[in-house]
C-alpha cells in the first residue's frame, strides 16, 4: 500500500522538523506524538477512517473541530489542554503549508480555529512559613530523608521546573564562590541560579555522602533512584505529595496534591513580596517575557491590601459601635 500524504508528512514533521529545525526538547515533542496519537484513534473510531487511509485532503477543518470537541466532552479534557492540542496541530499545518502549497487553503482553514477562551486559575503557592514545614518534613537521620532535603531545598531554591531537576547532573552544580545551578530549560535553553548558604551546606553534605565530588562522572545524575537511575517526573511529583501529607498535619494548607510547579509558585511569590525586581525573577525562573512573570504581581493581593492601607491609613472611619451595646439609644428606644 502507497504511504498517504499525510503519512509522509507526519514522519518529516517528528523526524526532521521539529528537532531539527524546531530545535524544541523532547518533552515538547511527546506532548505533539500525543496529541497526533488521539487525533487517529478518534478518526478511526469515530470517524472511521483507518489511519493507512488518512489524507491531507479529509483532514479539514471540520474534523478537527470536532476531534477537539471529542477530547473535551468524552475524554473529560480541560479547555487548556484543549489549546494545548489546537496547539501542535496549528504547528503541523503551518509545517505542511510551507511545504506544499496545493494544501494551502486547507491549512489555513484549520489555522483560522481559535483557541478557547477560560478563566485563567489563581496562582497555588505557598505561604513562608508553610514551606518552611515542607523543607523540614524529610528525616535528615535516613539517608533518603538526606537526599529528598536535599532535593526540596534545591527545587524551591532555584525555582526549577520538574524536568530541569530531573536533568540536573553533577557537573551543573558549582558550590565554590559563587555558588550556582546550571538548569537547562524549555528550548534548551540555559540558565544560571545562585544557590544560598543553606542550600550549599545540604548540597556539601549530600554530594560528600554520595561520592558525588570525587566520582569523576560529571554526568551523573544529581538525584537517582534506588537503581542510581536518574529520578522521573512521577518520581519527584511522588516525593512531594509524600512530604505534603506529613506537612498539612502540622501546618494546615498545604495541598496534598502538591506539585513541584506550586513550589516554584511559590518561590516567585516570596521573591516578589520580598522586594526583588520583577526583572531578576524573570531571569531566575527563565521566562522569555517579562509579561509571564507579571503574574505575580497581579497576584499578590497581601502586598496590594498593605500599599492601600500605607497611602490612606485613616480614610475609612473606624466601625461604630453594636447598637445594642450604646445605653443612650437603649435607654432611647425603651422610652416609646
């Protein structure tokens, strides 16, 4: 059987496009291969075209509607994983009409699709003193109680994203003056955080231990499993929700679904209310716009209610008093 054009497409775009001339991370490109990956099923199941079938041509702009309909009201996806996926098929077909133009109207029928509208969430961090609990919750007598310390110390401190912890190794850790983390963010893009005091103290202690420092390996990873496999996304995500549980018995709110994008939240917010220039978190985070990191600014309503109250402290007039509790209008009332 002849390879549709789809087919061809589809393989040029995974093998060749995206990290090569995308250059994009290999996260980046599993979340694409998913998206594709329910766009045939759905046209094999409800629409019943058979992958070996599937053509530019029947791909318009009605079927992809209706495959991100499907994704949201079968598959119970939320409107900005919808997005996401409306997304890498924006990306597909702006791929396939640069390459061939008899396909341009198509293209940019399906391009034309706007993302949906939803109601941004409000930001989910912690407050100081809560992820001071969290920090402390690992059994520093054990010796994986000393690497997640570690591990959470290192995470809130630099503001890292998962699979920037994940990634990192022992040769993106530099603990002479100055100290810093040498994280490798999305696009591949690099950055370095400047570690504090404490921080370097755990690291010491936890690369002395391990032999991290005289391993001669500068690729090993900096935080591995029982089988010295370097940790996972569900791994670290497990971590969390391990020390949150034992955490929100002590220090009420904390959310034991936490994830480690709240501890970066949070990281931010606690920069943000400390005074630190909107510019230096952006960098620190690796936001390529400014307007990302803004977010938390709009977000710190504590620091909006202190400056309201700072510039007209004696605006709003003291309440009055219970009327029940003022004897003239008592005695006042009783007297009718």
């Amino acid at each position: 059987m002849k390879p549709t054009d789809f087919a061809g497409y589809l393989t040029s775009f995974f093998s060749e496009y995206l990290p090569g001339e995308r250059n994009l991370s290999a996260n980046t490109i599993s979340a694409y291969r998913y998206t594709f990956r329910l766009l045939l099923v759905f046209c094999r199941d409800v629409c019943g075209i058979p992958p070996e079938k599937l053509t530019i041509k029947l791909l318009d702009d009605k079927i992809i509607i209706r495959f991100l309909d499907w994704i949201q009201s079968e598959r119970g996806c939320a409107i900005v994983t919808r997005n996401q996926r409306l997304a890498a098929i924006h990306t597909f077909f702006r791929y396939v009409q640069t390459r061939e133009p008899a396909h341009l109207l198509t293209c940019q029928q399906i391009l034309q699709i706007p993302f949906k509208k939803h109601q941004r969430a409000v930001i989910q961090h912690l407050t100081p003193e809560q992820t001071r609990v969290l920090l402390a919750t690992p059994d520093a007598g054990t010796k994986f109680g000393r690497r997640d310390m570690t591990l959470l110390s290192v995470l809130y401190d630099t503001g890292a994203r998962v699979q920037e912890l994940c990634d990192l190794c022992v040769k993106d850790i530099r603990l002479d003056e100055p100290p810093i983390v040498t994280l490798t963010g999305k696009g591949r893009k690099i950055r370095h955080v400047p570690l504090m005091v404490n921080t370097v103290a755990l690291l010491r202690s936890y690369m002395t231990e391990n032999k991290l420092l005289q391993n001669g390996n500068p690729d090993i990873p900096m935080f591995y499993n029982q089988r010295r496999a370097k940790l996972t996304r569900g791994g670290v995500n497990h971590i969390l929700q391990k020390y949150a549980k034992i955490a929100a018995a002590q220090c009420p709110g904390i959310p034991l679904t936490l994830t480690a994008h709240v501890i970066r939240h949070s990281k931010a917010m606690h920069m943000y209310q400390s005074g630190v220039n909107l510019v230096y978190i952006r960098d620190i985070l690796g936001h390529v716009d400014i307007a990302t990191t803004d977010i938390y600014a709009r977000a710190d309503t504590e620091s909006k209610r202190k400056a309201l109250e700072n510039a007209y402290p004696d605006m709003v007039p003291t309440p009055l008093p219970e009327w029940n509790r003022d004897e003239g209008l008592l005695a006042f009332l009783n007297g009718f």
